[in-house]
C-alpha cells in the first residue's frame, strides 16, 4: 500500500471518530444536560475507550467548543434580499424557521447559555460573534425593505427592533418549553417562535408585505 | 414573664432567622450561582450551626422555593390604568423598572431559570403563575390604551405583542450581560431593558402616546 494512502486512510478513521464523539455528545448534552453527563459515558455509549476519546478531546469543555463552533456554521446563513416584498416577507419566514430549527438541534447551548458563557470565555466571545452577525443582517434587510418601500422606520426604531429580534430568537425555545410545561417542542412551537419574531417586525411593515404576514400568521394566534 | 410574651418572643427571633437565612442565600446565589452555594456555607456566612439552619429549611431546595415565592409577592404589583396616554405611557415606563428592579434582586432565578424550573415543579408552576399574570396585566393595560384611543392593534396583534413583552422582560439581563460582558448590569441596563420592552409596544401608539416614548428613549438609542 502506498505511504500516502495509508496516511488519508488514518486521517479518514481521526476524522470519523472525531464525528461520531461530536454527535454521541450532542444527543447526550440535549436528552440530558450538559452538566449531566460526563465524559466516561460519551466513551461509554460510543463503545470507546476513555484514552481514545481524551486523545481527541482534552475534556469535556473542548467538546462543548468544538459543538459551539459547529453550530457557529450551521447557521452562518443570510436571509437573501429581494426586491419583491411579499416574497422578502416569505424569505424571512423561510429563514426564521432555519435559524429556529439549528437552535432546537443544538438546544444544549441555549439551555446552559448563562452558566457556559460565564464559566468560557471563548464560548461567549462564539455567541456575540454569531450575535453581531445575526443583528447586521436584521438591520441589513429592514434597510432593503425600507428602501423598497415596504416598511416604515426609522434607524434607532431598526436598532431597537433588531435586539429584539435576537432576544426573542434565543430564547423563545426556552420560554415557550416552560410555559408549555414539556420539553419535547416540536415543529409547531418551531413555527410559533418564527411568528413572534416576525410580530416584531409586522408593525413597520407596509401594505402588501403587511398583509401577507398576516396570512401566515394567522394560524399561530390564539 | 407572662407566656404569651415568651411566645412571641420565640416566634421573632424565629422568624428573623429564616429572614437572614433568605437575606443571606440571595446574596450567595446572586454573587456565586446556585449551584456553588451549600447549605454549609450559607450556615458559616451566618454564624449559624447547620442543624438550626436545617430546622428552618430541610434543604437548599426549599431556600429556593421560599425565595422564589418572596420574589412572587414583591412582583405582584399592576401598572395602574390611566385615561391620560401620556401619563400611561409613563406609568407603563416607571412599571417596567421596578419590575426590571425586581429581576435584578432575584437574578440567580432568572440566570438559572431553565435549570431550576426543569428541577422543580413547584417552581416551573411558580414562574408561570407570575407570566400568566403578567401576560393578563399586559393585554389588559394595552386594551385600555385601545379604548382610550392611545394604541391601534387588534386582538391578535395584542396577543403576540404580550409574549413578545414577556419575552423580552424576563431574558432582557441575561441577554445584556452576556452582550456587554460583564456580571455587574447597572441602572442604565435596567433603562435599556425598560426602552427595550417598550420598543415592542411603541409602533402600535398613536399620536402623544408614541411621541411621549420618542422623547423617553432618545438616550437608548445608539
């Protein structure tokens, strides 16, 4: 066997386990808790040693900043401009629920958001990034739809609707499984939360971008 | 001594130990977290021995619940209706600090809030008797301000616009201490949470109402 083959074969068996460790983790983290589990029973669900998953991962911590990086990309996606308003009304929409759904899958990190950005520093400088990003593109769109005419505000009412977007965005998870009293949300209190981000936005919304939040709204409100 | 007298006496200093047993958990799990504190040190903070503290509270668990429901009353205070949208408008504002106070005061509660509601029924069913009410307050006050001729939205604008609110409210420091990396929010963060809850309701004022919150935000606004 040639040399070369041998090393992307190694590097191939790094890279799976790596994955496997990261995902095992993950499932782990949001059935359980991510104080609750331990790296003992990551190696032990996987079927591993302790010494091969501590090849890979010095600790616990580096797992959860390995995951905090994977959902960083996961959800480094822009909502696409368009001219149409209705149809930057459905992107928007479209694009609430992506953003909902990547929070739900890694819920580990929006659970324990305090407690692993006040014990990290790393983590939380990871989550004010993905936050500076998120609020540059609220503001970017709603800059698109006034100038499109579809909406009507001004920038500190931009400014102070974007932080609300974002607070709204990060922890409609955690609201909505407390005051359902069951930790099994599903695709609809997905929906929900898509809802009451866009119910920030819909007051400055104009005529027929105004209307047809209305229609997909409809169903949301009790 | 009569023995009514010898009653009353023991019945003071019972109570204010349980009075400094609470003062002095708060401040722990304010400074600390809750999960750093043990009964063993909020005993030796006090100059207590830990069987007295464990005569007024089996566990830490019942220091939280005690203080959780100390929280319940100190918040349970309505914004009074008012004809005048302006001096609604101001009243609303004035609320929204002392309810933001409130927060601040019992911040391990909010900081942990996932956590400890997951943990502890009595205490999940606790934090959405205070949203229920809050949510009730909300939706009242706005329907007021509707009939008054203050605020333009509908029912179901109402409806999203009261989750938003509590949204907002109940995360707003977290959110904020996170953004401005730092423990130690101060009276102008409580200010930005206020003008932030506010936001949400400000686009569906009319007239002196919305000018009145212009005027109140400007130095919110960056």
């Amino acid at each position: 066997m040639p040399r070369g083959a041998a090393l992307d074969g190694n590097a191939l068996r790094t890279r799976r386990t790596v994955e496997r460790i990261l995902a095992e983790s993950l499932r782990l983290f949001n059935a359980l808790g991510e104080s609750n589990v331990t790296t003992g029973m990551i190696a032990g669900a996987l079927e591993i040693s302790p010494g091969n998953l501590y090849y890979h991962f010095r600790n616990k911590e580096r797992i959860v900043e390995a995951l905090f990086r994977q959902f960083e990309s996961r959800i480094d996606v822009d909502p696409r401009p368009s001219g149409d308003a209705a149809q930057a009304i459905e992107d928007l929409w479209l694009y609430l629920h992506l953003m909902l759904e990547a929070i739900w899958e890694y819920r580990f990190l929006y659970r324990n958001l305090d407690d692993l950005v006040a014990r990290n520093r790393k983590l939380r400088e990871v989550f004010n990034r993905i936050i500076d990003r998120k609020l540059a593109a609220v503001e970017s769109l709603c800059a698109d739809l006034v100038r499109s005419g579809a909406m009507k505000a001004s920038r500190g009412e931009i400014g102070a609707l974007g932080k609300n977007v974002l607070v709204v965005a990060t922890y409609w998870l955690n609201y909505q499984s407390i005051r359902e009293r069951r930790d099994d949300l599903s695709a609809a209190d997905l929906g929900q939360g898509a809802f009451q981000v866009l119910a920030i936005v819909a007051p400055y919304l104009q005529g027929a971008a105004r209307e047809h939040l209305g229609s997909l709204g409809e169903r949301y409100i009790d």
